[in-house]
C-alpha cells in the first residue's frame, strides 16, 4: 500500500510539473513620456512606425521575419505604466506548431532595456491553448480569416488615404496595414471598460497582390481580451461588423 501510495504522489508530481505553462498577454512596465518611450524604443533597436492616440506603433527585424501580424507591437502609453503586446503569447496563436518557446526572447529582452524590468499581465491563457486558440465552440480561429478587398493592385489604395496610419513591406512581399477606425467603433473600449487596454489597436490588415484580408475580429478581440466573458462581449457584438466595414470602405 505504501509503494502504491508513493507511486501516485509521484504520478501526481509529475503532472503539475508537465502542466502548461500561463502566459501573460501584455508586458508592464513604468510610465514614461511618449517622447522618452519613443527615444527609449528606438535606442533599443526598434524601429517606431506610428503613434495613435498614446499607441506606438513599433517593429524589428525579428518580428517582419514572421511575415504575419506579429511584425509589429502595440506599446500603449498612460499616466499610470507602458502596456506591451508580449510577442511570445501572439507568436504562440499566430504562428502556431511553428512557434517554439522563448523564439522572441531576444525582442523581451530588447523591451526590458528600453522600459526597465516589465512584468506580465494578470490577463493570460495557458500556452497549450494558444495554437488552436478560438473563444468557444462555434466561435473563429486564426486560420478563419475575412477577405475586405479585391483588385489588381489592391495595395495602391494605401498611398494618401487618411484612414491608414502606416504601412510595412514583409520581407515575403505582402504589405501589413494599420487602419485608423471610426470613433464610433473604437468606443467599444470604453463600453467594456477596457480603455486601458488601448494597446489591442490599430486594426491591421494584410495586403496581398490582389486581395487584403484581417483576422476575424470575434478572434482577435477575444484573443487580445481573455479576461473577458461571453456576456461581456456581447455588450459589443455589433463590434466584429462594424471594424470589418471600416477596413472594407478603407480599399473602396
């Protein structure tokens, strides 16, 4: 009986140390001015493509090589700290059985130097979630993705039309897109009580040759979200359409 015993707590250990490990959504660290953040970033080697409404807009070389929407992050600026998109947990939904853990290390470790030691958000999903991320049943993945426009040569739409805030060429060809949402849309935040979370905007979008595609917004919000529920979200389920019409009228 004893042997029996020792054997399942064994069995037992084990197990809570296979168990996958939780990874934080964003990435905190002290308040700085937009002006210092942005000297900060830069003297870390990123390269700064936008500021929105106390949104920087950044990128390095190690994040265009995905050739996915992780070619940038959102760095979200207030009184109170520095909101980050940690690039480990957005590597692990878009890149999927081809990310291997700690592949953006490099890039934390950049963020550390420019913004001091920033610790992870109470906002997180287990890692063994994160591949085949989808909110619940019925609900999109990542691979669901929405086509908003059609063309031959789409992607000269994007020169001098207000509603983009940048654009990056990928080093595969295609084009990743910022779009500028109507007010009217990005009070969302507001009726979640998720201002502080601003850092999930701008919306991008990629540009092919002859078509631009986003991710399913009812993905994404939800993925940049965890922490909310399902009667949270619908409070904004009008939300998913009215982004995806903004980008549509963007390439009109």
């Amino acid at each position: 009986m004893k042997k029996i015993i020792t054997t399942l707590m064994l069995f037992s250990s084990l197990n809570i140390f296979a168990m996958a490990e939780e990874i934080s959504t964003y990435l905190i660290g002290s308040s700085f001015s937009m002006q210092q953040t942005k000297a900060k970033l830069k003297a870390s080697g990123f390269d700064i493509l936008a500021t929105n409404n106390n949104v920087i807009t950044i990128t390095n070389e190690k994040l265009q090589a995905t050739n996915t929407y992780l070619a940038t992050l959102q760095v979200y600026v207030n009184d109170l700290n520095i909101k980050v998109q940690n690039p480990e947990y957005f590597a692990a939904a878009y890149l999927g059985e081809k990310y291997k853990k700690g592949q953006f290390e490099t890039t934390v470790q950049a963020l550390n130097t420019a913004l001091g030691t920033l610790k992870g958000s109470r906002e997180k999903l287990d890692e063994k979630e994160l591949p085949e991320y989808h909110f619940m049943m019925g609900m999109p993945y990542f691979d669901d993705r929405i086509t908003v426009g059609e063309g031959t040569k789409i992607y000269e739409k994007i020169a001098k039309n207000k509603d983009i805030l940048y654009s990056l060429t990928l080093p595969n060809g295609t084009i990743l897109v910022g779009h500028k949402l109507k007010p009217t849309t990005t009070n969302f935040l507001k009726t979640l009580k998720q201002r502080k979370n601003s850092q999930i905007l701008p919306y991008e979008a990629i540009v092919f040759s002859d078509e631009v595609q986003i991710m399913n917004p009812k993905f994404y919000l939800a993925l940049s979200l965890p922490q909310l529920s399902m009667g949270e979200f619908m409070k904004i389920s009008d939300i998913p359409s009215r982004i995806e019409e903004d980008i549509i009228n963007a390439y009109k």
